[in-house]
C-alpha cells in the first residue's frame, strides 16, 4: 500500500513537471497541453448526497454523477479520479 502511494506521489509531482514547463513556454498549444496534464492528475471522486439504492458519485472537476460502476476516468471531462478507501474500492 505505501509503495503505490510513492507512486502515486511521484506520478503526480511529474505531471506537475510537465505543467511547469509548458506554462509560458510560448507554444500555441501551452494551455492545451496543461489542461490535458492536469486531468491526469488523479482528484478524489465525491459520493453524491442522497443516495437510495446505489452508490452515486460525482466528478470533483465538472461535477457530471453517476451511480454503480467505479471509473477510472470521468466519461464526460476525461479528468483521472481517485478512489481512498474500502468505501470507494479501486
């Protein structure tokens, strides 16, 4: 388990790399280029309120919930999401 967090971790400190590089690099693609590096940097999925039968989630970056299956990425902004704990499994 700790060993995928330093993964995780090093994973994200990379991406942040990346983004630092590009940001003003004067490149028409620069803010492309960033918001694509930024959805992969994993955010913590949100359980939806309110829930009667079934697990609902939300995206924490365009807020789009869906219920069921646990996504690796989300379906409507492609944004890489998180799951912590037994709550959420992945």
């Amino acid at each position: 388990m700790a060993e995928k967090w330093r993964e995780t971790i090093w994973e994200n400190e990379k991406l942040r790399e990346v983004i630092e590089y590009f940001n003003g690099y004067g490149s028409p693609y620069d803010e492309l280029i960033i918001e694509l590096v930024e959805k992969e940097i994993s955010k913590k999925v949100l359980k939806s309120k309110g829930q009667i039968i079934v697990n609902q989630y939300k995206c924490p970056n365009c807020k789009r919930q869906w219920s069921g299956s646990k996504w690796g990425y989300c379906h409507e902004c492609g944004q890489k999401l998180y799951w912590e704990g037994d709550n959420y499994g992945r």
